[in-house]
C-alpha cells in the first residue's frame, strides 16, 4: 500500500471527491443509529459467546447482583469508555502527526479529529480502528482472567464500544474501496475525501 506522510497542506492536484458532515447530515446520524442495531447484535452474540464458553462462572453469579446497581455500574463504566474509545482515536493522531487532537461531543455521538491534517488511507484506517481492535483486545483477555463480577462489566463495556464504532467501521470500509493515494481529512465530526485529478 502507497503510503503519504500526514500533511497540513493538500498536495497539487488534489480535489474533494466525497464529505460527510454530522451536524449537517440527519440521514447520515440516523442510518449510524440504525446500524448500531446489527452491530448491537454481532458484538453482543460474539462476547457473549466467550463469556458462556470460558466464563459461565461469571454468569451464575448474576442473580446475586442487585439489578439497579449493576445497570447503574453499567452506565458509568460505559461513560468512560466512551472517553478511552475517543483517546484511542486521539493517541494514534498523535502518533502520527505529534500534534494535538481535537476532542468533542455532540448529542448521540463523541469524536476525536484533526481537522488540519490529511492522513493517507493506512494512517487513516489504523487510527479509525484503533479503538475496536485495542479495547476489544484488552477486555478479551481480562475477560479470561478478571474476577467474575468484574466480568459481566467487561462483557458490557466491550459490547458497548463495539457497537459504537460502527461508524468507524463503516468510514474504513469506505475508505479501502478509494484508490491507493486517497487522503483523507477527519474534522471529528466531518469527513473529507481526496483524489488526485
Ligand atoms: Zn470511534
């Protein structure tokens, strides 16, 4: 894959050929939602699945749990998640580019940017999955070796990030159809794709 060091200035030759705009684009924030659902369900059968396989001490403890409280812990937990998941985003950024991320929230959804740079599409898609692919990763293996209540937590927080990084998921899918020297520029709530010619 052709590789191009992030830049702050857009190469000679390079034209806008597709945006998406959050705060502008209502269908676009709705069909995300609507594709939570599958990702809803995908995530939660597959976490599930290793909770049940190599966990089910876990899941016999449940009803001694204060149902209230579990949901309460659940909400919180995820709270910060949705945190970790834009600082994932955040950290590869600067990995990338030694400069500062820009964070923000906007009603249904959080987001990490940077609205001066144009990644090429490998920077771009390491730090689009960058949360899925560390998060999911870290909670698989403490799900393996995590007390059991903490456990159902787990099962809960790597379900939950999943699911929200569907819009992730999709702008990688996207960006891997666009030819080898796309470049792409994510405002964080915006994003902007690039050809040459
Ligand atoms: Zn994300």
């Amino acid at each position: 894959m052709k590789t191009i060091p992030p830049t702050r200035q857009l190469p000679e030759g390079y034209r806008l050929t597709y945006s998406l705009y959050l705060k502008a684009d209502k269908s676009a924030v709705l069909w995300m939602q609507v594709a939570t659902i599958p990702a809803f369900i995908l995530s939660a059968w597959f976490f599930a699945w290793l909770v049940l396989e190599f966990r089910a001490d876990a899941i016999r403890d449940i009803g001694r749990f204060n149902n209230l409280a579990l949901l309460l812990g659940l909400v919180a937990v995820n709270f910060v998640v949705l945190v970790v998941h834009e600082l994932a985003h955040g950290l590869f950024i600067w990995f990338f580019t030694r400069h500062r991320p820009i964070y923000g929230w906007h009603w249904f959804y959080a987001y990490a940017g940077a609205p001066d740079w144009y990644f090429d599409k490998l920077r771009y898609i390491v730090i689009a999955l960058a949360p899925l692919v560390m998060i999911s990763a870290i909670g698989i293996v403490l799900i393996l070796v995590s007390p059991a209540p903490v456990v159902l937590f787990l099962l809960g927080i790597t379900i939950f990030n999943a699911t929200g990084a569907v819009g992730d998921l999709w702008l990688v899918l996207k960006s891997l159809f666009e030819p080898e020297d796309v470049l792409i520029r994510d405002t964080g709530d915006g994003f902007e794709f690039y050809q040459r010619g």
